[in-house]
C-alpha cells in the first residue's frame, strides 16, 4: 500500500514544499488499459475505490528506500500534461 503525492500542477513541477502540502491519495497501484495507453490508478483495499487521480504510460523515474517516482500524463478536460507521482510505502 502507498501514499501518493501529485508533483506538478498544469504540468509545471511544483517545489518540494508544494509537494509536502498535496493532498495524500492511498491505496495499491493497479495497472490497466484505457483510451489505448497504459494507466496507473490507486485503489483502496478498504473503500474499494479508486482515487481520483490516474498516471496515463507510467514509467518508474527512481526507487529508493521505500520512495518512488513515477512519471507519465494526466487527463486535463481533452489534453495531456506531464504529471509525476511521488509514492511512499505506508509504513
């Protein structure tokens, strides 16, 4: 399970204190196909839902410690801008 924190806002990379303050999505990733790409969502083993955040063609940046980064696109209203997760196992 993980604790994922969005790292860009309109695409554009926010500072480290940004980061600290987004809102915290948990759950297990799970990995499927929709609109013809890769995506990577975030369910909740106990709600059963997923969060409200998707990372179209994910691609694992850098693993360490229990942290990741992962980079791919989000779906804004028809575009798609670049979005990075940071993820921490929740310990």
């Amino acid at each position: 399970m993980y604790d994922v924190r969005l790292m860009r806002r309109g695409g554009a990379r926010l500072g480290s204190e940004d980061v600290a303050r987004q809102p915290t999505y948990t759950g297990d990733f799970v990995l499927d196909v929709a609109h013809g790409a890769k995506r990577l969502r975030l369910r909740n083993p106990w709600l059963g839902d997923f969060a409200p955040v998707e990372l179209y063609e994910p691609v694992l940046v850098a693993a360490q410690g229990g942290s990741m980064r992962w980079r791919g696109y989000e779906r804004v209203a028809e575009q798609g801008l670049v979005q990075e997760w940071l993820a921490r196992t929740r310990g």
